[in-house]
C-alpha cells in the first residue's frame, strides 16, 4: 500500500511540475521578449550607396542593455575610391552598451569591427576581416514633442594589406540631428552630417569627403514600428554639390 501510495504521490508530483513548467514557460518567454528590441532600416545616399542597417539590445538589467548593431554597406560613388576600384563587400558588426541618463534620452557606446579593404589598403588590396575597428557612440533623443540623434564614429585599420606605393585609410564620421513632431505622424527638423579622410600610413593631412547640411522630413506610424525619412540639401565641401539620403525602417 505504501509503495502504491508512494507512486502515486510521484506521479501527482511530476504531473503537477509539468503543469507549473507549462504555464510558467510561457510567461517567462513573454518576458525575456519584452527585454529584446531591434530595428531594421534601408538606407541609400550618394556617397555610400545602398545599405541595410540593423541595431538590436537585450535588457540587462533596469539600468544597462546589452546592444548590438551592423551594417551591410554597398557600393556608392564611395566605393571607388583607390587603385581597386570598390571595398571589398564592405560591412560592419558591433556591440556595446545602452543607457538612459534620463527619461527621453538614450546613450550606447559601442565597438565595431569591418571587413573588406576600404582601411586597410585604401580599396587596392585583398578583402579581409578585421579590415578595420570602430569605436563609436551613439547619444538619442526622443521625446514627446522633439527627436534627435548624435552619432560619432572613428574608423581605424586594424592591419597594413596595402601594396607597394598604396596607403591605409582611417575616417572620422559624425552627424547630429533635431527635429520637432509637428504630429503623431509627421516630423521635421535639420540633418547635419560630415565625414573626414583623416590619414593613413601614406596619408600626411587630412581632407574633407564631404560635409552635408540640410533639412529632413519623416512620416511615421502613430503607434511606432514604421517610418520614412527624406533628408537632403548642400554639401559644404568645396566641388561638392547636393546631398541626399533616403532611409525607410521598422522597430519592433
């Protein structure tokens, strides 16, 4: 009687767990999602080209996510640049950390790491990993009445692949924006952009590539997720023209 007594108990047991783990699992499913965010963005100006971008984070805890970001770049009028005459499917991948210092304010630190060959030979040598490594940063704005986003980012060869007479390259790039949400769907504001040639191993000065300024409208969905940016105007740099930039994306 016993044993049978025991057995049953264990099966009451182990059926009861099961249960529990059942409904627990998905509970705790809908909560490790509510820790993950991402975005996905197409992206096309004159210089780069055409190119995706993707940025995703994991709550870490109530303070600090776990963030990670890459980019697929295409060929643009950038991409032929040197002797070669493209950058070698250039693409970037990082992580980092994310932070809000106060309600409406985001910041992530991040560090990336390309390949192809656009720093580590100037475009004239094999595509490789580890072409070149990026520090960056990322500081956001987004309230209920403006938006915003400065970006800084440094890209430095990780490795000298450059042949006889070619150079490596290293680029400073930054811009910053501010806009108004004029409405639940629609917001203007200015886009200031500037990306420096800032040396190389056969590179003694820097030189300006180009220096955009202009104005942008977006049109987003009421509830988030979706939205359209046009952004466009004068470039600065002497022999320059126009700048435009096109950017579509989700968030999810």
């Amino acid at each position: 009687m016993k044993n049978r007594f025991t057995k049953m108990a264990a099966k009451v047991f182990t059926l009861t767990m099961l249960c529990a783990a059942i409904a627990y699992s998905p509970s705790y499913a809908q909560e490790a999602d509510d820790k993950f965010s991402m975005s996905v963005t197409l992206n096309s100006d004159q210089f780069f080209g055409f190119y995706p971008f993707f940025s995703g984070s994991y709550s870490v805890n109530e303070k600090v996510d776990f963030t990670f970001y890459g980019i697929l770049w295409s060929g643009g009028t950038g991409g032929n640049q040197g002797s070669g005459g493209g950058w070698g499917n250039w693409t970037e991948f990082g992580v980092g950390v994310g932070f809000e210092p106060a309600e409406g304010i985001s910041v992530s630190p991040q560090i990336g790491i390309t390949g192809g060959n656009l720093l580590s030979s100037g475009t004239a040598g094999p595509s490789i990993f580890g072409d070149g490594i990026v520090p960056n940063l990322t500081i956001g704005l987004d309230k209920a009445k403006t938006e915003g986003e400065i970006y800084l980012g440094f890209y430095a060869p990780l490795r000298n692949e450059a042949p006889t007479g070619g150079t490596t390259l290293s680029y400073l790039h930054y811009w910053a924006n501010f806009g108004f949400k004029a409405s639940e769907f629609l917001s203007i504001g200015a886009h200031y952009e500037h990306l420096i040639n800032t040396g190389g191993s056969e590179v003694t000065s820097s030189t300006d590539v180009y220096q955009w300024l202009g104005p942008y409208v977006q049109f987003s969905k009421p509830s988030g997720g979706a939205f359209a940016r046009l952004s466009f105007g004068t470039d600065l740099v002497e022999g320059n023209d126009s700048f435009f930039k096109v950017t579509t994306g989700f968030s999810f």
